[in-house]
C-alpha cells in the first residue's frame, strides 16, 4: 500500500505516453485509453479513501526518496483528511471530464495528453510534502492549462490562456522568494523544504531588513505566501483572471478550473500560509474575512449583472470561493471543516453547472442569456429539455444552498463557525446567500420558463453518454447533501490539529 | 627557463590547440578550392579539434589552481569551466554556420577562423590574472567580432553593426585602458596579486580616485557582457550580423566578459571594507537596470533576433547578481547559469536561423503556427522559451532558483523581488512567441523542408540537457561548486 500515491500521480503521465503513442488518426482508441487511466486512477482513490485511518493524526501513506541532497530537496508525498478530500475531487472530475469530452474533435491527441499531464500535476500540488516538489508541480500546472485554454478555447482564447498564466505566475514568484526565505531561515538544515518541519508558528520572533526597514519574518512572508495563494483561489481584488478564464477555456477544462485548481489556492492556505505563519494568520483574520466577504457579495452582484451564463458561474466560482476564505478566516473547528467541506461542494456543484452549460453550448453554439441585441438567447428550455433540466435544478438548487443538498451544509458550518468571531461579518455574508439564489433562480427563470424560443425548439435533450457522467455528479450533490459524515469523518483530525495549533495563536 | 615555459605549457595546451587550429584554419583556407567537398573537410577538422581541446579541460578542471606565464594567466577549475562552455559554444555556432543562408558560402570557412580567434580571446579573458592580460583578451575578443558582425557585406544592417560595434568597442575599451592606467597610477602594479593588499591600504582621497578608476574600468567589462547602461550596441548587432554570429556573441564575448567580471569582483571586493560595498551596490543597480531595461524593451520586438538580444541582456542582468553575493555559492550560480543559458541560446538561435533561411526574414510571423508544420521543432522551442522564462520542470527554472537563492541568502529581498518581477515580464514575451507558434494557423499547407536528421539529432542531443539539468541538477551543482576555486 506504500506505494499507492505514487500510482496515482504517475498514472495519468504513463496514459499520457500511451497517447503520445498512438497514431493521430486513431481517436476513439486516444479516449479510451484516456477513459481507462482516469478511470482506473480514480478507482485508485477510492481505495486510498478506503484504506485511509481517520483516527490517525499526521501524514499518511507517505513516500520519501532524496532528490537533490546538497539541498536536502525529497521527493515527498503524503496525504491527510483534507487532501484525500480534494484527491477523490480531482480524480472524480477528470473521469467525467475525459467523457464531456468526447465531442472534442480539434488534434485529439494533444488534448487528452495535455489534460492527462494536468491531472498529474494537480495531483502532485496535493501530494507534495516538499516545497520545492509543491513549487514545481505548481508551476508546471500552468502549461498544459496555458494550451488547453489556448488552443482549444474560444474566440478570446489567446488573451485568456496569457492573463491566467502571468498573473499566476506573478503570485507564484513572490511565493518561491518565500520558500527559500524559509529554507534560509530553518538554517539549511535536512528538513529546510519539508513542508512539514516548517510548520508550528517556528518564526514568529526572527525579523528581515527590507530597503532599511525592519519587518517580523512572520508578517512579511505570510503576505508573500497570502499573494501566490489568493491570486489562484482568486479573492478580491486579484480575480480578474478567473471570468476570462472561464469564459474562454473548453468545457472540460472550465470544469477542472473551478472544479480543482481554485481549490489549490485554498489548499494553500491550509496546508501552508495558515501552519507555517499561524500567529501572522490569526492576527490578519479579520482583513481575510473582509476580503473573502467582498468577494461573495461582489462575485454574486457581478453574476447577476452577466448576460453570459458560463461568466454568470465563473462569477458565482469567486463568490462561493469568498465562502470557503470566510470559513477559514473563523479558525474554529466547524468554520474550517465549514470551509473544506465547501471546497468540496462547490467542486461538484460548480463542475455540473459547467458541464450542463457545455451540454447546451454543443447544441446552440452560444451562451447568451440575453444576445447583445436584446433579445432572449434561451427560453422555455424545460418543456423541451425535461432530462437536462431535472439535472440542471439539482445542480443550480446545490450551488445555491438549498437545505438537503451538499452547498447547504457546508456554508451552514462556515457560519456557525465564524458567527462568534465576526458577527457582523457572518450578518453580511448571509445576504450574499440571498443574492446568490437572486441570481441562479432569475438566471433559471429567463433561461427555462416563459416562451419557448424558435432556436430552442430543436435542441435534442441528454444523451446516454452525458446522462451517465452527469449522474456521480447528482449523487455526490445530493449523498454529501444529507450525509456529509464520510466527509466529515475524513477531515476531522486533520483540521483539529490546525484549529489548535492556530488557537495558541489567539 | 625553456624547462619551466614547457611546464606551463601543459597547462596552457587548450589555448595552444585553438591557436594551432586557427593558424592551420588559415592555411587550409588560402589552398583550399572552390569544392563542395574540401570545405567540409575544414569544418570537420575545425569541430574535431575544438572537440579534444575538451580533453585537456576537463583534465584541467580536476587540477589544483596554478599561475603560468609571471603571474600573467592563472589555470584554475572556474576559468576552465568558463572555458568548456565557450568552447562548446563554439563548436555549436561553427556547425550552425555550416548549414545558415546567413554566411555566404565563399565566406563560411573564414568563420570558423573568427570565432575560433574570438575564441581565444574570450579564454584568455578567463584566465587574466593582470590588467594587461584582461585588457589583451577584450581587444583580441573585440577586434575579431567587429568583423564577424559585418560579415553579410552586402547588407546595410549588417554592415552598420559592424561600425557600431567598432565605434563601440573602441570607446568604451579607451576608457577601461583610462581606468586601468589611473590604477596603475595609484597601486604601481598591474599585477592582481600586488594590488590586493594595497588596494586594502588606500585611505581617503586615493580610496575615492580608485573607485572612479574602477568605475572607468567597468565599462570595457560592461560593454562585453552589455550590461546596462553599455548595452546599446547589443540589439543592433545582433540583428544585424548574421545568425551564426549572433548565437556565437550572445554566448562566447559574454561569458568571457562574465568571467572577468567574476574574478575581478572576487579578488578585491570579496572582503568587507568601503571598496566592496561600494561594488555591491554598483552591481545591485547594474543588474536591477540591466534585468529590466532588456525585459521592457523586449516586448514590443517583433524581430526574433532582436528580441533574443533584448532576451539576453535580460539573462545576464540575472547572472550578476551571482557577482553581487561576492561568495562561492554566487559563482556556482553563475557557472550553472551559464552552462544552461549555452544550451538554451544554441537550440533557440538553431531553431530561428532555420526559418529564417527558409523565409528570407527573422521576424515573428515565420514562427506561425509552426506547430503544424513542424511538431517537434514547435515543442522544442516552446520547451526552451519556457525554460528561458524560468518555468519548472526545465533548467532555466534551476538556474534562475539558484540566482535567487544566493541573493536571499544574503538577504537582498528588495532585489529578489525585482527580479521575480523581471521573470514574469520575460515570460510575457516568451509566451507572445509560443503562442504565435502553438495558438497561430499556418498559411498555408507546406511544411518545414530540410530540416534533416542530423540536424534534429542535434537539437534533440542540446534539448535533452534542458531537461535533465531541470529534473537532476544534483551533479551539474556539484560540478560547478567544485569549479568556484580561485586564485585570491
């Protein structure tokens, strides 16, 4: 069993050589063998999910091989309860991606390699345990998005795939002047890259001098960490990447940007920013708090201002990620698993609303809620699509919080968590729920009552192939929706152990 | 007396080899005729012999530091490292030159004799251990490039880069000659061993003329690295002299330049006093200029050549501030930038000569929608241009992690941050290119012609250290930390 990360992170680069293998013309085979590795991998994980101890505190499964030693740089990985979360997460999602996107006929080949390589990469931000491993797998994540967006996105593509890139990198680079500040501060010892060794508020007394003035080391570089990570969660102001992103990527690749890397961000907190810097994270809580509100409360206006209805999600992706910062920004038990448990969630939920919009895209090739010209882009979709539209109230009524479908409960526990802290903060925030189900039931109304547009008479309702990837996605929404227990369960230790660490803090 | 010569001439035998290679490339050149066949055969004996000159190198790179000639040339593992990386540079832009449209056929074995003199010059630069040597291997590097920039004769460009360069060269090395004879004024020697411990003595009014004096004598160095504020001429020569040439400046004069600049920082400001501070802070503004006058002005290029001129001055901004630190794991840094910048020049510039012959231009549109035309060459050069921005999992990422790690060691955050900055500036208009490449269509349906196997075998054989000094730098640091001995 020792061995099981590994396979799961080298899985998808072996498919990926498989591809590159087959002859270019061969596209049903270039899926399935995509298919049979995302499948296989993801089977992979639920026996990771089965065989991992929820009572155990630390790392589990853990692998350790020296790679570079004059640095003492390790190939480490290791999973915990908010890990196998967001693994599960992942390997889920690019199963059902690599069936969306079936109808993908620009260079198969170069798409489904270029997406198994993601997987990969995602896989191996979660996994690392070492800071340079976590850097590089950070980084290289960008390229295959950088093509995925670029080549097989929409009009704007070009523009979309540079800014997404630059402007993570741009966070990525103040991060890496952070992890070698680290490794020069834990004095270039064996464990100066484990993530690990750093973590436990060590660097709450050391002081740097910048241009002449003096700053706590602790203070400094929780901000240079806050920057690398808040840029990809994104968070107010930093989240003008994100609707041109979406908007502009393949749907597939909409679905794992919402669905997984925005989660990287955060995961980042947890993993990182928050152990590594507790005292400067419990003192800057409240500036957290602020900006995740602005970020649920200006996301939800932006998306009710959408005429566009993947930008529409994409803004509602920024809003609910402010939710998941408000959780983490409480620092009690419930708001954080509040807050990993939304993480999740929004990771079902948002990924269905990409898929379903990506289902209609193929048959009306566009988006509009309202065209430009005024008039109405969708109407009376549900005495035509009754399939699509059952599927697409489940996943609508789940983004928005209806009790007994999984969003609820996780913004629930972020309330309940941070209620005592920020009182007024969690009063706000409540209204962004409000406009949050404004925006998502005018969006429904337009697009699905009324008269049925002339356009909308010929559209053919889900598949076979759509209904069936659809449907793990409608049972995790609804199964977590009223047992978030095995969730729960998974994650408890874990976030126990950062709640108390940050608790000597306050 | 003849005993003791032929004792330092087994250490000297690399310098020896070039210089029999580059007397012999001139005989062979004057008898030979106007036969595809025999032309091959000067460019076969050029490569071989530049390929064993390696062998004493590396022989050389496990010797303890020895000074040969009275104190005129020091052998030490960091000169021979530089050296090995010229070297291959060379052989690199010879066998370039071979195939490049750039070179007129008539004119093609006189490059190799060029560069092989540039070649020279550029280790005698390394291995200077006192201001006249320096000074010789600047004039002998200089001298031999003007003419290699104007080598299309025919070409206005070309030819203004030619005079530019001269104009140039001559100005800047009348003041470094300034500089080193007020030293010599000064001090009373030109020996680097002599000046150390009176440099040390210097008090007041004669501290201030030496720092002016070596003020003076950091233009020559600065124009041969073309740093800011001397690095003007760079992007007109390089889009000027032909494609060969380029890709032999932007490595060997550079490097040689670097060097010198490495061991004079090394042996009179390694130690604490006024002097040296007053260099780090030169060099901090130097390279912060440097970095990002070249990032900024980069993006609007649509030349490739130019932009890769604007690219390299970039380059080396960061690799001065492995100089700045002013300690070992500062020259590693260096050392292994270099190695990897060498092999990132070489792929880029064999990449861009071969549509540029094909095309007739250099500008960016023969880089449209390469991808189609040609998979593996659009998936190298994209490759390289992300390795050249510092992206993971490739080498440039190491390099420039390695620059950053010995500038935050030494707690320069503000530079750090700077240069973070100038990473992410660089990668804009590295990606400007990759996308024309990946995300442009073709115009039309050809393909790539004459692209031959050798030729790919290559740039797959330059590719491959890219990679694997990404993955496992573990030796290659080893290696370069071994070469950071000097003679202080």
């Amino acid at each position: 069993m020792n061995g099981i990360l590994n396979y799961i992170l080298w899985l998808p680069i072996i498919g990926m050589i498989g591809v590159l293998l087959t002859p270019k013309a061969k596209e049903n085979a270039i899926r399935m063998i995509t298919l049979v590795t995302t499948g296989v991998t993801l089977a992979l994980t639920v026996v990771l999910f089965l065989k991992f101890d929820n009572a155990a505190t630390g790392m589990q499964f853990m692998v350790q091989v020296p790679w570079i030693e004059q640095f003492h740089i390790n190939y480490t990985l290791g999973v915990d309860g908010i890990t196998l979360a967001m693994t599960f997460l992942n390997a889920l999602l690019f199963f059902i991606c690599t069936l969306s996107s079936w109808t993908v006929h620009k260079s198969v080949k170069g798409y489904f390699a270029l997406l198994l390589m993601l997987q990969s990469t995602v896989f191996g931000v979660f996994f690392s345990l070492d800071f340079f491993l976590f850097y590089v797998y950070w980084e290289v994540m960008l390229l295959p998005m950088f093509f995925l967006i670029g080549i097989w996105g929409g009009e704007n593509r070009e523009y979309a795939a540079i800014k997404f890139f630059l402007y993570t990198f741009f966070g990525s680079i103040f991060m890496l002047v952070g992890i070698i500040a680290l490794y020069y501060a834990s004095g270039k010892g064996v464990d100066s890259f484990s993530i690990l060794a750093h973590q436990g508020g060590k660097y709450t007394q050391l002081t740097v001098d910048v241009f002449g003035t003096t700053f706590s080391f602790e203070r400094l570089f929780f901000w240079f960490m806050f920057l690398g990570f808040a840029i990809k969660v994104p968070i107010f102001p930093f989240h003008t990447w994100l609707p041109h992103a979406h908007v502009q990527a393949p749907t597939a690749v909409s679905v794992i940007l919402a669905g997984v890397l925005l989660k990287m961000g955060t995961y980042g907190f947890l993993r990182i920013a928050f152990p590594i810097f507790p005292m400067a994270a419990v003192e800057n809580s409240t500036i957290i708090a602020v900006l995740g509100l602005i970020s649920v409360i200006y996301g939800a206006f932006c998306a009710m201002a959408q005429d566009d209805v993947k930008k529409l999600v994409a803004y509602s992706s920024v809003s609910h990620m402010g939710f998941v910062m408000l959780g983490l920004s409480a620092m009690t038990i419930q708001g954080m698993s509040g807050a990993v448990l939304q993480m999740f969630n929004h990771g079902t939920s948002t990924a269905m609303m990409f898929l379903l919009i990506g289902i209609l895209y193929e048959r009306s090739h566009h988006r509009w809620i309202v065209k430009p010209d005024g008039s109405k882009g969708f109407g009376g979709l549900y005495t035509q699509l009754p399939k699509y539209s059952v599927v697409f109230i489940i996943g609508m009524f789940a983004s928005l919080g209806l009790p007994g479908l999984s969003g609820f409960i996780s913004e629930a526990l972020i309330f309940l968590g941070m209620y005592q802290r920020f009182t007024t903060i969690t009063v706000i925030a409540v209204v962004g729920l409000l406009i949050g189900a404004a925006y998502l039931l005018w969006m429904f109304k337009r697009m699905f009552f009324g008269e049925v547009n002339p356009d909308c008479k010929e559209y053919e309702d889900m598949n076979k192939r759509e209904i069936f990837y659809m449907l793990p996605l409608c049972a995790c929404v609804i199964y977590f929706g009223i047992f978030p227990g095995p969730l729960l369960d998974v994650m408890k230790v874990s976030v126990g152990q950062l709640v108390d660490l940050l608790a000597k803090f306050s | 007396m003849i005993q003791q010569l032929l004792g330092f001439l087994s250490f000297y035998i690399p310098e020896v080899m070039c210089i029999v290679l580059m007397t012999t490339l001139l005989v062979a050149e004057a008898s030979v005729k106007e036969e595809h066949g025999s032309r091959d055969k000067i460019y076969t004996y050029a490569l071989v012999v530049l390929g064993l000159t390696l062998i004493p190198l590396l022989q050389n790179l496990g010797k303890a530091p020895v000074i040969i000639f009275h104190n005129a040339i020091t052998i030490d593992p960091f000169s021979t490292m530089i050296k090995i990386i010229m070297v291959l540079g060379t052989m690199g832009s010879i066998y370039l030159s071979r195939s490049s449209k750039d070179i007129y056929t008539n004119l093609k074995s006189e490059f190799s004799i060029m560069a092989v003199g540039v070649l020279i010059g550029g280790m005698l630069l390394a291995s200077s251990n006192n201001m006249l040597t320096l000074y010789l291997g600047i004039e002998t590097l200089s001298i031999l490039s003007y003419v290699m920039s104007s080598f299309k004769r025919d070409d206005a460009t070309s030819t203004e880069a030619g005079i530019k360069y001269a104009l140039y060269g001559g100005l800047t090395a009348g003041v470094m000659l300034y500089g080193i004879s007020h030293l010599y004024g000064m001090l009373g020697t030109i020996q680097f061993v002599e000046m150390i411990p009176k440099l040390a003595a210097l008090q007041g009014g004669d501290l201030a003329i030496v720092m002016v004096s070596f003020l003076l004598f950091f233009a020559g160095i600065g124009y041969k690295v073309s740093c800011f504020p001397f690095h003007m001429w760079s992007p007109d020569v390089y889009q000027g002299a032909p494609i060969p040439v380029t890709s032999f400046f932007s490595i060997v004069p550079k490097l040689g330049g670097l060097a010198a600049l490495v061991r004079v920082s090394m042996i009179f400001f390694a130690n604490e006093s006024l002097l040296s501070v007053s260099w780090i802070g030169l060099m901090l503004v130097i390279s912060a200029m440097t970095m990002t006058v070249g990032n900024v002005t980069a993006i609007g290029q649509t030349s490739v050549k130019r932009l890769l001129a604007f690219s390299s001055i970039g380059h080396i901004g960061m690799m001065i501030l492995g100089v700045v630190v002013l300690n070992d794991v500062g020259v590693r840094a260096i050392l292994f930038y270099g190695v990897v910048y060498m092999f990132m020049t070489l792929i880029v510039f064999y990449i861009t000569s071969h549509l540029s012959d094909m095309y007739g231009t250099d500008s960016q549109d023969v880089f449209r929608g390469l991808i189609y035309k040609h998979p593996l060459m659009a998936v190298i050069m994209v490759s390289v241009l992300f390795s050249l921005a510092g992206m993971p999992p490739f080498s440039g990422f190491i390099a420039k992690f390695n620059i950053f790690s010995v500038i935050i060691e030494k707690k320069y955050y503000g530079i750090a941050i700077v240069a973070g900055i100038n990473s992410v500036i660089s990668l804009y208009y590295y990606m400007k290119l990759a996308k024309i490449m990946v995300f442009g269509q073709p115009d039309g349906e050809e393909k790539i012609s004459g692209f031959t196997t050798a030729n790919q075998a290559i740039i797959l054989a330059l590719f491959i250290p890219v990679v694997f000094l990404g993955v496992f730098w573990d030796k290659m640091m080893t290696i370069a930390g071994d070469a950071t001995i000097f003679i202080k």
